[in-house]
C-alpha cells in the first residue's frame, strides 16, 4: 500500500519472497529487480531504505549498491545461496514521483539459481508471498506481476489580496486584486474555472466601479478578456486554464471604484478544476492572504480557509466647495461637498447676492446641479453665474454649521 507524502511522492515497501522447493542446494543466487521497467518516465523513482533479509537463517548476501536503475540485482550471486526448502524474505523501499500518471504500475523481480552442473533454474515473481499458491511444486506457472496503482493527491485553492491605491483627484480609489490559483497536489487540473462576481456582492449601491485593468494571468492560465465583473464574471477562459502539480499561477485585475458612502468592500472569487487522471472536480473559495490551508491540514475547503478579502476604504476629509460648473459637461457638474456625513440630519440653503433664498434642500446629497427650487426663483433655467453664499447645518454629534460662498461658472 503506497503511503502519500508531503512533497506529492509515494512510498512503498517491497517484499520479495525466493523460495528453494527442490532437492539441491542452489548457489549463483540472482534475484534482478528492474524499477525502470515498473515506473517508465515521466514517473521517477529512488530507492529511499536499502534491501534489507528479515528472515532467520538466511544464506543469500546482498548488492550494496542496488538502485533499481543502473544497478538491477538484490543480490550478489558469487556469494548467495538458498537451502533445501530455505525461504527468505528481502525487503526495500521506494520513493515514486508519479508526475500526472497513476497507474496501473507493473512489477516483477527475475531470478536464477544453480544446483551446479551447468543447469539453471528460472523463475518470475508471482503477486503476494506465496511463490506456489496453487501447490503443485510448480512455482514457474505462478507469474501475476505486482501491480500498484496510486491514488491522485488533489489540492486546488485560491487565495485573494487586494491592494488599494491613494485617493485620486475624483475621490475615487483604484482597487488592485490578485488572485492566487494553488496546485498543492499531485495530478495536473484542467479546465480550471475562476469566478469573481463584483456588481452588488461586492461593490454595493451606491458605490460604483469599472474594470480599469486586466484580467492578466502567469502560467498556462489563460485570461478571459471580456471579464468585467457583473455580465461576465468568468476571469479565465476554463476550457484553455490548466495547473500542472504545484503551480501557483496568478490573476491579476484593477477595478477604480468611487466609492460614495460606502466605507467597506468585502469580496471572494470562486473557482473549480478537473483531475486529469480521476476526473474528479474540485472547488474552493478564495481565502484572504496567500495561504489557502492556513491550519496545514490538507483541506483547502473548509470554512476557515475561505474567509473574504476586506478593502477598509479611507474616510474622506470633510471639505465645502467654492465653486462648480453646472454646464452639463459630466464635470463638476453638481456641488459635491466631500465627505458628507453619512445619516446625518443637514440643511442647506444657498443665497444669492442680495440675501434671497434660492435653493434649500434637506438631508443635503450631492445633487444640486445650479437650479433654483424656492418659492420666487422656480423654474428649469439655471441661476445665472456669479458668487452665492451657502448656510449649511449639520446635527451629528451636536449642531454644526459652516458658512461660505460658492462660485457658479458656466
């Protein structure tokens, strides 16, 4: 039975069982043992304990410098022998790096002896330890080859880390996603699919957002350029997106995001692959950082290791503009007072030159565009430029109120 390790490879112990059944002593004792044969390439192989008699008595001697490979025989025939009905019992152990193939893994040991006279006997290993089962002193007739065949390791996660830019001269605020595909196993996953949903899972009204760079991809991951987050969330062409054992390939997006009230974005993609051997799917969800078992367990799906990437916007400085220029051009069209308390109770109320009231609006939100709404100054015609004065009150956490003028350009 192979035993999995760490790295991927497998372990095992042969035992191989050589039995005299005849009358004769046999010398010249030949026991060749050729690993190349049972793991071909891409398979490697090494041989990690060296064979090793564990039964009592025995007369064989063994080749130190067996290795499967250039070095084929257990044992050193000049100086091995086997008894009348001596049994003996040689084992070692392999270490196998199956490279993406899994079996099935065929092994046989060839062996000679001699009972002198220039006679040879010959026989090929039999699978299990009994070289006779069916007892009829016929050994020969007895030839299954061993065969092991290895289970895949599977281990496929993704891990999630956001980097976040300074504010830019609109307030808004790039967003820089990486997203780390893991191959910690054994076998080659294909069709690797990567989702990353962004319209109101994670950028919620009334944030907005646009794809500003990417998707961009390492490895033989291969980006979907129509990504864009809400009508197409698939960040990777899944049919060409392949991970050979122990790639860590990357995606890699920028969204700008303008962030309104909005002081919080939590997000994680989502994605599946296929086995190649076992065709067996596998899925996990991102995990914050770039561990995606971060408790060293092997299970790269449990709760703990999907926990969302978190991007804590800055709170904008308070500021009251001195001017806009409400002419229709999507710039600087409304007068925008930064960083507006969220939730607040507020009045503003805007004054011409004279003292009029010309615009008054409760629980102030970004909106006035130069048109008047009170009583006297109604009308769809912008206010005509020239300098304003605002009263703008404020009760959170006690009363406030700011006074200043405010330019209107056209």
């Amino acid at each position: 039975t192979p035993t999995l390790n760490t790295n991927g490879s497998y372990d095992i112990t042969y035992k191989v069982v050589v039995k005299n059944y005849g009358l004769a002593i046999l010398g010249d004792v030949v026991l060749n043992e050729n690993l190349n044969n049972t793991f071909p390439l891409p398979s490697t192989f090494s041989v990690v304990t060296a064979p090793a008699i564990t039964s009592l008595g025995s007369s064989l001697t063994l080749n130190p410098s067996f290795d499967g490979n250039t070095q084929i025989s257990l044992t050193n025939s000049l100086t091995s022998l086997l008894n009348i009905g001596q049994t003996d019992t040689i084992v070692f152990g392999v270490r196998v790096f199956t490279n993406g193939f899994f079996g099935p893994f065929k092994n046989t040991v060839f062996g000679s002896a001699s009972p002198g006279l220039n006679i040879v006997e010959e026989d090929s290993s039999n699978t299990g330890l009994d070289p006779d089962p069916d007892n009829d002193l016929n050994p020969t007739k007895n030839n299954v080859p061993t065969i092991i065949n290895f289970t895949p390791n599977l281990f496929f996660g993704l891990t999630k880390t956001a980097t976040l830019s300074e504010r830019l001269t609109d307030d808004s605020y790039d967003i820089t996603y990486t997203i780390k595909v893991h191959n910690l196993g054994n076998d080659t996953l294909k069709n690797v699919v990567v989702k990353d949903s962004l319209y109101e899972k994670a950028i919620k009204n009334p944030a907005s957002y646009y794809l500003k760079n990417g998707p961009v991809t390492t490895g033989s991951l291969v980006a979907n350029s129509s990504f864009n987050g809400s009508s197409d969330i698939n960040l990777l062409i899944a049919g060409q997106s392949k991970l050979p054992p122990g790639a860590v390939y990357n995606i890699v997006f920028t969204i700008n995001v303008k962030p309104d009230t909005v002081k919080v974005i939590k997000n994680s993609a989502f994605g599946s692959a296929l086995s190649s051997f076992s065709m067996q799917q596998v899925s996990d969800t991102s995990n914050t950082g770039d561990n995606p078992d971060l408790n060293a367990n092997g299970i790269w799906n449990e709760e703990s290791d999907n926990l969302p990437t978190v991007v804590v916007l800055p709170e904008i400085p308070f500021f009251i503009p001195q001017g806009f220029t409400p002419n229709g051009d999507n710039k600087n069209d409304l007068f925008v007072i930064r960083g507006l308390p969220e939730g607040a109770d507020n009045l503003l109320t805007i004054y011409n030159r004279w003292g009029n009231k010309v615009y008054q609006k409760e629980n102030y939100d970004n909106t006035w565009n130069g048109t008047p709404n009170v009583n006297g100054t109604l009308g769809n015609e912008k206010l005509p430029p020239g300098t304003y004065y605002y009263v703008f009150d404020v009760k959170k956490g006690g009363k406030s109120t700011y006074y200043g003028f405010v330019v209107l350009q056209y």
